[in-house]
C-alpha cells in the first residue's frame, strides 16, 4: 500500500509539472495571425564553417513557433546573386510547425564569389496570411582563399646510405575554419619511409600538426608528402617534396685505431690496441675483428667493447694468422642510439710491428670516417718503431706486450708506487723487526 502511494505522488508530480513546461516554451496567441507572428528564425549553420571561392556546401537554418498554436509556413528561400540553391524543388510543399516546436531547412548552395563576406536572406512565409507577414533573416557566410600549409619542420642536414633519420611534416590549417579527414601519404623511390601514410582527422582553424616519418635512403631520391583534407564536404590537397641530399654524417660516430702493438707466438699473432671514438655521438654494441687476407683465431677472433662513449677510448686484442702484415684490415662494427648498424674497415701496416720472440712496436694511428650498413671505408695506419714503449714487449710494467685502456693503463705505476710505500715503511721500522727476530 506504502509503494502505491508514493508511486500515485510521482505521477500527480508529473502532471503539475507539465503544464508549467509547456507555458514557458509557448506564447498564448488569441488568433492565427498572432501566431504567425511568434515565428521566428532561431539559428542557422555553414558547412563549412568557411567556404573556399566557388565551393559547395551546405546552409542550415532553423525556425521555431513559439506561439501555443500550430503555423503552416511555406515558400522557404535563401536569396543572394552569389549563393545558388542547387536543391530548390525540396521546398515545394508547405510546413506545419507545431506549438513549441523547429523546423530545419537544409539549403545545398554554390557560392560563385571570392574573398569576402557576404549576406544571403532567408525568408519564410505562413501559408495563409500574406507576404506582409513573411520571416526574415540576414545569414552571414565568409568565403576565404587561404590554404592549408604543409612543410618539413625537422629534418637532418644531410641524409646517409642506409641510415634511418627522422622528419617531421607540419600542417598548419591558417583558415578560420576547422579542416576535417586530415591524411598524409609518403612516397618516393629507393627509400625506406614509416609509416608510409599517417591519418591526422581534423586541425582546428589556427592550428597545426607535426607528424614525424621515420626515413632509411638507399640512393640519392626525393620524398613526397602529399596532404589531402576536407572543408566540408570539398576534398582538398597540398604537398611538400624532401630532397633526399645523401652526404657524410657529421653527428656519427668516428672509430679511429691508435697504441697498435703485435706479438708473434706459435705461428699466430696478438695485437693490441686501443680504439678512440673521435665522433659527436656514442657508439652501442662496438665489435672489432681482422678481415682477409688476415684470418682471425682464437682466443681473441673478435673483441666485443660494447658501449663507446664520443671522446672516449678502450682497450682491444685481436689474434689472428697472416701471411703478409703489410695490410691487415681491422673491422669495426657498431650501432647508434636508434639501432642503425655501422661497419668500417681500418687496414693496418704491421711490417715494422713483426719481431722475433716477444718483441713489439708501436704503430702511430689509423683514423677515418664510419659509414653506413653495408659499406666499407678503408685508411693505412703508418708504423713507427718504438720498442719499449707503451704497449710494446720490452717495457718495465709491461705484461704480455699488450695495455689496457682506461684505469687498467696506471695499474703498473700503482703497483710499483705500492711497492715503494712497502719498502720505506719496512726501512724506517728495521731496529724493530731487527729486535723481533732476536727475541725469537
């Protein structure tokens, strides 16, 4: 019984309620005239917003009755030398707008006009009651040239074989209008571009875009973007041409050779060295092994350093046979921060290096640009004698007649400054060993 009379109060809620509604969207009308008179246009929409010269589009105006009574209206027209109605016969029969209520006309028009604004009028009349009490309204409609921009904002200096970079395409929609179904489309030959074709949607009138593609040439080419987009219901395109210049990377990676000492033993080689990155960037993954005629064996056939930092250096061993030292290629093989891999060939002149026994020299440096994937640079290092020195066999602290990089370089001057710190400590305490041993 309770659920019954609270649903009984919901409904007579309702009820009340109603009417109030209907007074407040309506103005009580003593005659049809009067009605007709409470006809009005109450808004209206362009598509597009902004109207490229000599475009089609569409033009939607609403009329409201805010009189309590229904109003047939008929004869709706949009007037104006430069907007054409292409679908006027659709407005042929009469409308009956009821008390309250819209009505919405949609008009497909052309406007055969360029740069500027104009003012086409609407007019609509009640079926019954004369021109005299017709409804008018002046529309403004903006038609504008101005096109949407496409350029690359971003993009190396130059391009190398076999290496990815990165551009960006901007757009920028300088109308004031919004630009709808926004789609960039790359293409061009001999190159590698992801993704081939990115869909944007829309750009807000004043606004704009990046959009970055991913770019791996293999000749020297150009790269086409092409932009297309809607204003309305109109396509339209623009595009941007990259020209691919291919030429030498300036941020790479530059491995140069240098401290090259050899050690001959049963028939086989180990050379040492140490490879500088003289570069802009850090090299990733570095790989050195000897290519022919040498041939590479262990336990040194490759040397893995790893991560190379730019201006920095590290330590490496190769072993390997060879029949003639005078052109021993060194391969130098390593990636960058996005994982383009780099080879580059050094060919070493290790005649004056070959001695008898452990015996070593000293090469002077081998220098020269990397190059992409699947290409080779090739440098001779010159050779100058320097038995002793550091990295050769015949030196003081030297261990195998091989050095290491870095911290390991000072690990002999550590252990003989070690073994001097002992040996005065030992000096300045010899009466009180002395005593020791005489006691026992």
């Amino acid at each position: 019984m309770k659920r019954l009379w609270i649903i009984l109060g919901i409904l007579f809620v309702l009820i009340c309620i109603a009417p109030a509604g209907a007074a407040i969207n309506t103005v009580a009308a003593t005659n049809p005239l009067d009605a007709a008179r409470l006809v009005y246009v109450s808004g209206y929409e362009l598509n597009p917003s902004v109207f490229y010269p000599y475009e089609t589009g569409t033009i939607t105006v609403d009329v409201t009755n805010a009189a309590n009574a229904s109003v047939p209206v008929a004869m709706p027209t949009l007037l104006d030398p430069k907007v054409y109605v292409l679908n006027k016969d659709t407005f042929n029969t009469k409308t009956v707008i009821g008390p309250g209520a819209t009505v919405s006309y949609s008009f497909m028009v052309s406007v055969d006009a360029t740069d500027g604004t104009y003012y086409p009028l609407f007019t609509v009349s009640p079926d019954i009651y004369g021109e005299e009490n017709a409804v008018h309204s002046t529309l403004t409609l903006k038609v504008d040239s101005t096109d949407v921009r496409s350029s690359i904002s971003k993009k190396p200096d130059t391009f190398s074989i076999s290496k990815k970079d990165t551009v960006n395409v901007s757009v920028v929609n300088p109308r004031e209008g919004d630009i709808t179904d926004v789609l960039i489309v790359a293409s061009g030959n001999g190159s590698e571009i992801a993704p081939s074709e990115k869909y944007v949607g829309s750009i807000a009138a004043g606004d704009s875009v990046e959009v970055p593609f991913d770019i791996t040439p293999h000749q020297q080419s150009d790269v086409t973007f092409n932009v297309s987009f809607r204003n309305g219901d109109n396509e339209h395109a623009t595009s941007v041409v990259l020209p691919l210049n291919i030429g030498e990377d300036k941020s790479a990676a530059v491995p140069v050779i240098n401290n090259v000492a050899l050690v001959s033993s049963s028939g086989s080689y180990t050379m040492t060295g140490d490879v500088t990155n003289a570069g802009v960037t850090d090299a990733t993954g570095m790989i050195l092994s000897v290519g022919a005629p040498a041939h590479a064996v262990e336990p040194y056939s490759s040397y893995a350093i790893g991560a190379l930092a730019s201006n920095d250096f590290s330590s490496f061993t190769l072993t390997f046979t060879a029949s003639d030292l005078s052109a021993v290629p060194v391969i130098i093989q390593w990636k960058d921060s996005v994982g383009n891999t780099f080879t580059t060939t050094k060919t070493l002149d290790l005649q004056s290096l070959s001695g008898s026994g452990s015996g070593s020299s000293r090469s002077g440096s081998s220098g020269g640009s990397s190059s992409g994937t699947g290409s080779t640079t090739t440098s001779s290092a010159s050779s100058r004698a320097g038995a002793g020195g550091p990295g050769g066999g015949g030196g003081l602290f030297s261990f195998g007649g091989s050095r290491g990089g870095g911290l390991s370089a000072f690990y002999p001057l550590i252990a003989g400054a070690g073994i001097l710190i002992i040996a005065i400590i030992l000096w300045m305490k010899r009466k009180w060993i002395k005593a020791k041993f005489r006691k026992q």
